[in-house]
C-alpha cells in the first residue's frame, strides 16, 4: 500500500548513543527480581516502553522480528534480556500472538461466539499458554517466527485512524453517502496508507474499532452484474466522535449506498457506451475507403442501437441523481426541523406559566402597587411639610448670622495682630540739617542759556 518506514531505536530514545547507559541496558537480568529489584525494574520499563513506541511506529498493526525486534540491536549486540521482556510482555496482556487476537474479536460478534469463548476458549487457551505454548517454552523462537500484537499501540493507530477518516471523507466528499459518515473499504485503505502499508493491518484496526463499537463494517451482497464489474465492496461507517457507538446500517443507509454504486455503475457504462459510438464511427469510415457499404451499414446501425441504450441510461442516471440530491437536502431539512424542535422546547421549558391574561394581570398588580405607595409616601409628606419648611428656614438664617459674626471677629483678630512698631521707621531725636550734598547737587546743574 505505501512505502515501508523503517523505525530505529535511536530516533526514539535519547541514550541509545550513550555507550555506558546502553552497555547496562544491554546486559542480563538479574536472576531473580527480588535479587535486585531496582536492577530488574529499570530494564524492564526501558525495554517494554521502547518496544511499545517502535510497535506504534511501524507502519504495521501487528509486529515482528523482521520489523521490530532485530532493529533492537545495537552495535551487533541483542539485548541479553529480550527474552524474558517478551515473555513480560505476554504475561501482563500488553503484547498478544496475532491468532488469537483475531480469534477474540471474531468470536465477540455473536452471543454464542461470546459464550463459546468465555467457556470453551478462554479455559483451553488458559492451560495451552501456561503450559503447552512456545512463546512460554522456548520465546526466542516464538519471537523470531510469530506475529504479536502491541495492544497500547494498536489502539493508538485507531484512534489515528478513525481521525484520518472523519477528515478526509469530509475533505473528499466524492460519494453521495460521505454525508452519512460512510466510506468504502477501498478509500479506508486509501485514508490508510501514511501510517498502515498493507490491507491486513487495516483489517485488524477496523476489527477492533468495530469491537469498540466505534465502526461498523457491512459486506455488500451485489447481483452477478456487479459482481463481475468488480465492485463487489465493503462500507466502513463510523461514529460521530471516538467516544461515541455507532449505530448498525439502516435499510435506509444501505439504499443510499447501493443507489450511489447504481449511479457510479451507469457512469461508467455510459462512458464505455461512448467509446463504443466513436469505434462503430471509425469502423464505418474505415469500411466506406474499403468500399464496403454493408458493413459500414452494421457498423451504423450497431451505433443507433448504442445511442438509443445511452439515452435510456442517461435518463436513469438522470432520475437517481435528482433522487439522490434530494437526499441530501433531506439531511438539511431534517437538521433544520431538528433544530426548531429543540428550540421550541427550549421556549417551551423556559416559558411555562406564561400567559397573556396573567401577565396582564401582574402588570395591573404592579401599577396598583406603585399607586399605593406613592399615595402612602404623599401621605407622610403632607404632615411634616409646613413644620420641615419653617424648620429649614430658620436653620438657613443661623447659619447666615453665624457666618457674618464669624467673618467680622475673624477680620478684628487679624487687624488686632498688626504690629505697627515693627511696620514703620524709628521717629528721628534731632532736628533735620542741609545735606552736605545740596550744594554739588546744585553746582552741578546745568544751567541752559535763553535766547
């Protein structure tokens, strides 16, 4: 489906360049956990979260040695303790043989395939593990020949896938059904291809997608017509979000999406109608150089019978066109009246006990209301009004008073501070004489001459 990625440990994990950290990294367990508890439980989460990360990294559902467990080497070593990571791994259900996965989500289907397994399976397969299975035996060999799955990166791939899903078919939107959230199988492995590079990775997701009730798969049982067209073809229809279930194909569901192939059918009938008319054309021509009149006439009459199947096929597709149009404005349409109905319920809940005659009739118990107290507050009013006025105004003509009072004693305190003495001269004790200047002030006049 895609090209192979190839995953290797140093992109994953900082220290793998580190030649000390990955020397004790690569050296042997302890021989008991309780020998050197920190020991043990170091190795064993390096290890088991590497494996988990690479499994969620290769473009696989399923792993192997070829795609995972070799590239664990380092510098020619293998890790010492593989082995007894692997066989961790199995024991506490991170890591499963691909087999039995399988066999577990087929088996949960049906009611008696769930009764089966839970009382003939889980028991035998019990005893087989603890007992008889390679993996618990000999697990380098299971490791190097068998196909495991990594649960926690199986459920990673399908929650990126059933993302890639609801984008793309909302993005392509191609197929009449895309507005049902249904896809084909064949544009699932499409939608696939950056992160699962063959069909089986892609079966194994979608199985356990439909186990989680996040899909639904449904096998199309066509009539020999479109058997032989190739189109015999599964849907893949999912859930409106990861969390939710979705629900098993309507009658509904499964006409729209043999309406659609219907359509695509007779697109590509009428395109090979077409086709067939040129031919039939060239056949003539070439026959009439030749000089063969009959078989340019069989060529011709060949071409109105081509031409009279295309209209009648050109009708049909026609009508389902107009048909499945009218679908799709039928999801709308539903939408909108959905959309009313919650609304009108909404106004309903928020609404009740509203009506028209006892709104009206609180809002004249309200007026009442407010008369009455404003005739109460007039009340009061009235008869302290007079006395509050006489009150007021002689309260107004003291406080006058006082402030006239107030300013005059005021300005009296300042003009009694005034200190004269010190604002004027000291009066002289001798009598004032000439000044010795008055006589050079006055010889030094200038006297003007008058004409």
């Amino acid at each position: 489906m895609t090209d192979k990625v190839e995953v290797h440990p140093r992109d994953l994990v900082d220290c793998w360049r580190d030649d000390e950290r990955m020397n004790f990294l690569l050296s042997a367990f302890p021989g008991k956990q309780s020998d050197n508890p920190h020991h043990w439980d170091t190795k064993m989460k390096f290890w088991a979260t590497l494996i988990q990360d690479m499994a969620d990294s290769v473009p696989y559902a399923y792993i192997t040695w070829a795609n995972l467990f070799s590239k664990l080497r380092r510098n020619g070593k293998e890790p010492l303790g593989l082995n007894t990571v692997f066989a961790s791994l199995l024991e506490n259900g991170e890591m499963v043989r691909l087999e039995q996965y399988m066999q577990d989500l087929l088996s949960d289907s049906t009611w008696v395939g769930w009764g089966v397994k839970w009382c003939v399976k889980k028991p035998t397969s019990w005893v087989v593990d603890k007992v008889l299975s390679p993996a618990k035996n000999n697990p380098n060999k299971a490791m190097k020949n068998g196909r495991f799955v990594c649960t926690n990166a199986l459920h990673k791939k399908c929650s990126r896938f059933y993302k890639q899903l609801g984008q793309q078919a909302s993005m392509r939107g191609s197929c009449d059904y895309h507005f049902l959230n249904i896809v084909s199988y064949t544009e699932a492995c499409e939608i696939a291809k950056p992160f699962l590079c063959d069909t089986e990775s892609v079966d194994i997701v979608l199985e356990t997608m439909r186990k989680n009730k996040v899909v639904e798969i449904w096998p199309v049982d066509y009539g020999s017509d479109m058997a032989e067209s190739g189109k015999n073809e599964k849907y893949v229809k999912f859930a409106k979000s990861y969390q939710a279930k979705t629900q098993p194909f309507s009658d509904a569901e499964i006409g729209i999406v043999r309406l659609c192939e219907t359509k695509a059918l007779l697109e590509n009938q009428i395109g090979d109608i077409y086709d067939q008319i040129s031919q039939c054309v060239e056949k003539a021509k070439a026959c009439l150089k030749k000089q063969q009149r009959e078989m340019a006439k069989n060529a011709l009459k060949r071409k109105r019978r081509l031409q009279a199947a295309l209209v009648n096929k050109e009708k049909m597709l026609g009508n389902q066109e107009e048909i499945l149009e009218k679908l799709n404005q039928c999801k709308t349409d539903k939408m909108v009246l959905d959309t009313y109905r919650l609304s009108v319920a909404a106004y309903k809940e928020l609404s009740d006990g509203l009506d028209v005659e006892e709104v009206r009739k609180t809002m004249d118990d309200v007026s009442a209301l407010k008369n009455d107290q404003s005739e109460i507050t007039e009340a009061f009013s009235d008869s302290s009004h007079e006395a509050d006025f006489e009150e007021l105004e002689n309260e107004l003509a003291a406080l006058l008073n006082n402030d006239e009072d107030s300013t005059v004693e005021q300005l009296c305190g300042e003009f009694n501070n005034v200190r004269l003495n010190e604002m004027l001269p000291d009066v002289p004790g001798e009598s004032p004489e000439a000044s010795p200047y008055s006589d050079g002030f006055r010889s030094n006049k200038v006297e003007v001459p008058v004409e």
